[in-house]
C-alpha cells in the first residue's frame, strides 16, 4: 500500500470523521476515501497502519464497542494475528478516523492530528 496519495478511512456516521475529512478537503485536493465499514482493510492493510502508526493492534482497536466484549477480545493472550483478523473480520473494531499520507499515518482524533502528517 502506497501512501504517497492522502487516504482516509471514513465513517460518514462518525462525528470525527467527518471533522477529519472536512479538514483534509480544504488542506488536499487529492483523497481517497475509503469507507472502512463497506470496504474492510485487509490484515496485511492493517499491519501496515499498525507500523506506520507505531502502534499494537488493540491499541488501534475500540474497546468499548459490544463486539470487542462479545469477542472476548480483552483476552491478553490473544495474538497480534488474531486481534488484526478481528478488526478484518468486524471493521467497527478499528478506530477512526485513520489517515495516511506521505508514508505517514495518524489517527484524526482529535481530527487536527492530521496535519502533521500532510
């Protein structure tokens, strides 16, 4: 996955998200969005967020939502594998609003994080 292109994984449900995208629109004309919950990323997709954001995989992931605690997801011996196969598995898993761009990664929360990545 190349990032030399702004993508942003979108929940036009999400508050967050649409900050973030608005934000990106008046800083970069060129985004691809990518609505996350239509169009899972895949494991590798995700290791490669993970990296860019130097982050593990249940750091990325949103703890609070009823499938995480209906996955028995806070097992702390489950596998980076397995959490990652979780958030392809069920894409509400994964936090957002993520940005990549300039081989760079951020999460838009709040959605001014973004900006340095731009």
């Amino acid at each position: 996955m190349t990032t030399s292109k702004t993508i942003i994984y979108h929940n036009p449900r999400c508050s967050k998200s649409r900050e973030t995208l608005a934000l990106l629109q008046a800083n970069n004309a060129d985004i691809t969005v990518v609505e996350y919950l239509k169009t899972p990323p895949s494991a590798t997709e995700i290791q490669t967020m993970l990296q860019l954001l130097g982050l593990t995989a249940r750091q990325l992931m949103r703890t609070k939502e009823d499938e995480y605690k209906s996955q028995h997801l806070a097992d702390a011996s489950l596998s980076e594998a397995h959490l990652i196969a979780a958030m392809v598995a069920t894409p509400k898993l994964i936090e957002r609003p993520i940005v990549l761009a300039n081989n760079k990664a951020a999460i838009g929360r709040p959605p001014e994080n973004v900006l340095s990545i731009l």
